[in-house]
C-alpha cells in the first residue's frame, strides 16, 4: 500500500471537518497528516512491514 493513498484519505477525512483547532477531532487528524507529511519515508516502511498484499482495504 502506497502512503500517498493513507494521506490523502486522511486529508479527505481531515478537510471534511470545520477547521477548528479547538474541536479535538479536527486537531487530531490535522496533525497526524502534519506528521505522516513530515515522516513519509518512515511511514512508507511501516506499511510495507505491517500490510500484507491483499490487507488493503477497498475503495
């Protein structure tokens, strides 16, 4: 699975949302794509360790 897929579902999921630093949903997944953003490499390896073909989900 290719990280740029997780981001941009997480960027998707983040801009759903009022953006509102105070509301603790929005908070959180705007900096968790802050971070995965930041540490792409390190993620890519993470999934590439822990999904399995076939694991992924579906659109």
């Amino acid at each position: 699975m290719k990280v740029e897929k997780v981001l941009a579902e997480l960027n998707r999921l983040r801009q759903d949302l009022a953006k509102d630093p105070h509301d603790l949903e929005w908070f959180t997944l705007h900096h968790v794509f802050c971070f995965v953003s930041y540490k792409m490499a390190d993620f890519q390896r993470y999934l590439d360790e822990t999904v399995k073909p076939g694991d992924e989900p579906h659109e």
